[in-house]
C-alpha cells in the first residue's frame, strides 16, 4: 500500500471526513410546470440528505 495506513472513517475527526449529500427528482408530467420545479424538488431531497447526515455524525 505504498507505506500508507488504512485508516477507518471511526477514527477520523468529523471535519476530516469526506462526504457529498445528494438529491434527485425526476421530471413528473401533470406536477412540473418546468425544469425548475424539477430542480427544487431535486435541491429540497440533497438538504435533507445533508440533515440526516449531519444527524448521523452526532451519533
């Protein structure tokens, strides 16, 4: 391992992990009027994604 530890996420500090929240939607005829509509529904699934990870580390 080219003299590298392996380090488990456990022993990290919670700023020294790395993590993306995500969020996706998908286009539904009859509910979005436009690709904004997709796109705040996608923005409103990544912030809760970010909260429950965030929830998760307090853990």
């Amino acid at each position: 391992m080219n003299g590298s530890r392996s380090t488990s996420t456990l022993d990290l500090q919670p700023w020294q992990r790395v993590s993306a929240a995500i969020g996706i939607a998908t286009y539904e005829p009859g509910k979005d009027t436009c690709t904004e509509d997709v796109l705040k529904r996608a923005d409103a699934a990544m912030y809760q994604d970010k909260v429950a990870m965030k929830a998760e580390r307090r853990d």
